[in-house]
C-alpha cells in the first residue's frame, strides 16, 4: 500500500468521520480546521461532535491523525467545509474557496478533492480559478452520503463512493485509496457526480414526504400506516427504508439541499416540478401533531406539555432544522407552559432556537430525565426515537403520569396503554 499523506480540511461530521475511516486504514491524516477550539477539543483525543464510535476511533488511530489550525503539506487534500443556504437557496461555497486558497499556499500541485455539498458547476469553477491562479492542482468532486447518528459505520461501509472529475491518475489513485472500503467506486464528470448528491437526497425526503401523506389519508380511512408501509416496502423496486412515516424530516440537508436543486433548476429554467411539494408537504407534516393537540383541547393556554426529542433524528446532538423547533414555538405561541427533554441536543436546540425565532429560551424549560420532564403534565410529545424515550414502558408511564395524553410524532412507542400515533 502506498503510504500517503492525507489532508482533511474541516473537521464537522464528514471530514472527522473520513479522517478517522482512512486512518483506520492505515493512512496518515493530517486533520486542518481554522477553528482552534475544535482542534483543541480533539488534541485532547475527544470528539466535540456525539456521534457513534468517533471517540473509540479517535483513540483507536491516534497514532495516524495530526490535528492542527495550520494545514501541513500532504499528497491530497480533501475539502470538507459547510455550505450553508443563502436566501435564495444558492448554498454558500465561499469556504470551499478560502479552503483552496490554504491549499495553494502551500501546494500547488496536488489533488483537491471536494466533499462539501454544492452547485452543480462549482467544481468546473474551482479548477478554473486554481489554474489561473498558476496551480496544477486536479480538482475532483466527491459527493458524501453519510447520516448523522452512523456516520461511523456508513464511512467504513459504504453503498458506493463517488468521484467526479477528469485527472485520470488522481482517479486512479482515488479508486486504489478507497477501493478499502468498496468494491462500488464509480467514477463520472465532474457535473455527474454534484448532481448525484442533490439527486439522492431529493429522493430520500420526497419517499419520507409521501409515506407521511399517506399516513394522513391513513387516518381518515382507518388504514394503518406501518402494515401499509412495511407492505410496499416489500417491494425490491420501493425498498424498506425510508418508510418511517412520523412527524417530518428534519436536519440540515433535505430542505438546504432541495431548496439548492429549485435554485439551480429556476437559474436554467429547468422547471423541476416535484420537488417544491416536497418542502410544502415537509413544512405541513412538521405541525401535525399541534393539529392532534388541537383537536383535544379548546384551547392550549396555560396547558403543561411535555417534548421529548429536541435533536432533529436520534443519535446526534444537532438540532438544526428540527421539527422540535416548529413545534416548540407554535405552543409557546399558544401560551402553553412547555417542559422540554433530550438527552444531548439541549444546547444546540437553545442556538438553532434563539438563531430562528430571536428568542433566548429559558433554561428552567429544560429537564435532565424523562420522568421529569413528564411529571404533572397534560400532554407528552414524542419528537425523536432516541433509545430512552422508545423504550419506556406502561410501568414508567403509569409511575410518573398515568393520566397524561401522549401524541407519539415517531410511531416509536412499543406502550399497550392508548397513544395518539401518525397514519393510525
Ligand atoms: C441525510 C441523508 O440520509 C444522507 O445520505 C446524506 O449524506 C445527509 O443527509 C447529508 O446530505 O449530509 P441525515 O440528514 O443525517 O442524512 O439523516 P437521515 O437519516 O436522512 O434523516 C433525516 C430526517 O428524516 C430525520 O429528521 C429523520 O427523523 C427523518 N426520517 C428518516 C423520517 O421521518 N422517516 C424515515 O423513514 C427516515
């Protein structure tokens, strides 16, 4: 194996779970992040991001990452920078700029290889803008799959990895590097492969924005959602995943990234047509279970609810974009009193919260168990499937609040006492 040296540029969950997965194969990595707080945290071998199996891999390959806020010369150098939306829905691609400007400082001829997100023809762009800037640098695209809460696992097993460019040795070199991980490297134009990420999670909210349709009309015709959805998930050609019907998706890339694709299909008059239903159905589907209240109280005024699941999916302690957001500032909307649990998200949640509706919540809002959380009150909402809140049983129910009405946003409870579910 030929022994090369590795950069990642940006240490968010894509560069850190792809430094750790190429360090578990043995290369050497040498992990840049201009924020110094974050490397810190790392240097003392402990990850700032609660995701599975980071904090076992990053000690487990201590002896393969370097971590620093000055970038060292390396054999390739992979972008791995946050683009975020602008107003528009055009994502923000500065930092993979000012990520290449590192770069030519000290390198101007080995492989870039963008991981961020962006629109399609930003990588044509970065080529253009090394070259004229006199570096030789081949720039490749690779988009990145992996979900928060497995990105571990889905770095170590991928379904396919993807480069996008036309550097026939850097392709080759890529194909040998990551060939540890699959067989399925697949190798396209530059325009392919950005398309191939707007693509795939387009698809992935728009399967979730359908079942969760249907799980409405469910309701109104006493189908019941998850025999429904596991069904047609039999189906080879629909596939089981993503049938999960609930209270909608949430996350920082479904919406950015399909609001990016509109962007992109609008500029060149494309007029995709699907898509856009896809965010209206999302946006309708994240306030379904403040209907089900409604419908169960005159009036939410001075009612004491519980929330339980703030992060926008179980596993990770990002907030961003969650449906607890919507959900939490149509009841405080509505004057309840509001009692709010999850185990990692709390300060994320407090941050998106404050960012989105200009308001600082309180931290007395906040309680550190479930029991807590759900004692004395009317309603209990479940948001996230986190282990600890699908796993609670009629006995811890009945101990801490037996009379309280529980919407279950998730379709995750496994209780026999009466739960209002999403789709029946
Ligand atoms: C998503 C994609 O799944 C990844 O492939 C992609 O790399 C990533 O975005 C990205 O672009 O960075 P992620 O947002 O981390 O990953 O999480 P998902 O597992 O896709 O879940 C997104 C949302 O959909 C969550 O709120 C989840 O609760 C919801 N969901 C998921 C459902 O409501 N039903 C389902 O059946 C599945």
């Amino acid at each position: 194996m030929k022994k090369y040296k590795i950069a990642v540029i940006g240490v968010g969950y894509v560069g850190l779970a792809l430094s750790l997965g190429l360090a578990s194969k043995g290369y050497e990595i040498n992990c840049y992040d201009n924020n110094y707080e974050k490397i810190r945290k790392l240097l003392s071998g402990e990850s700032y991001i609660y995701e599975e199996n980071f904090n076992e891999a990053l000690v487990a390959n201590k002896n393969k990452l370097n971590f620093s806020s000055k970038l060292q010369q390396s054999d390739m150098y992979f972008i791995c920078v946050n683009t975020p939306s602008l107003k528009s829905g055009k994502c923000d691609i500065s930092r993979i700029f000012n990520a290449v400007d590192v770069i030519m400082r000290i390198d101007k001829k080995s492989p870039i290889i963008i991981k961020s997100t962006c629109e399609v023809g930003t990588s044509r762009k970065i080529q253009k803008y090394v070259n004229k800037n006199n570096g030789k640098n081949p720039v490749i695209f690779s988009p990145e799959f992996l979900s928060q809460g497995t990105a571990y696992k889905n770095m170590l097993t991928p379904d396919r990895i993807i480069f996008g460019g036309n550097d026939v040795q850097t392709l080759n070199e890529l194909k040998i590097i990551f060939s540890n991980f699959t067989n399925n490297v697949l190798i396209m134009n530059w325009e392919s492969a950005e398309i191939v990420k707007y693509t795939a999670n387009a698809l992935l909210a728009t399967k979730i924005a359908a079942i969760n349709e249907i799980a409405n009309l469910c309701e109104k015709t006493g189908a019941a959602i998850k025999d429904v959805s596991f069904a047609v998930g039999l189906d080879d050609r629909i596939g089981e995943k993503f049938l999960n019907a609930g209270c909608g998706f949430g996350g920082s890339c479904f919406e950015k990234d399909i609001k990016a694709l509109l962007y992109l299909s609008k500029k060149l008059k494309s007029n995709l047509k699907i898509f856009n239903s896809t965010l209206k159905a999302n946006s309708y589907q994240r306030l379904v279970v403040v209907q089900k209240l409604k419908a169960n109280f005159d009036n939410l005024k001075g009612k004491s609810i519980a929330v339980l699941g703030l992060a926008f999916k179980e596993n990770t302690n990002d907030a961003r974009e969650s449906v607890g957001l919507y959900v939490v500032n149509e009841l405080i909307k509505n004057l309840a009193e509001v009692r709010l649990y999850d185990p990692e998200a709390v300060n994320s949640f407090i941050n998106e919260y404050e960012i989105k509706f200009k308001y600082k919540l309180d931290k007395k809002m906040f309680f550190n168990n479930i029991k807590q959380t759900i004692k004395n009150v009317d309603v209990c909402i479940i948001l996230t499937s986190w282990e600890q809140i699908k796993n609670l049983t009629d006995k811890d129910i009945d101990e801490a609040n037996p009379n309280m009405l529980i919407i279950d946003g998730r379709n995750c409870l496994k209780l026999t006492k009466n739960v209002i579910k999403i789709g029946g």
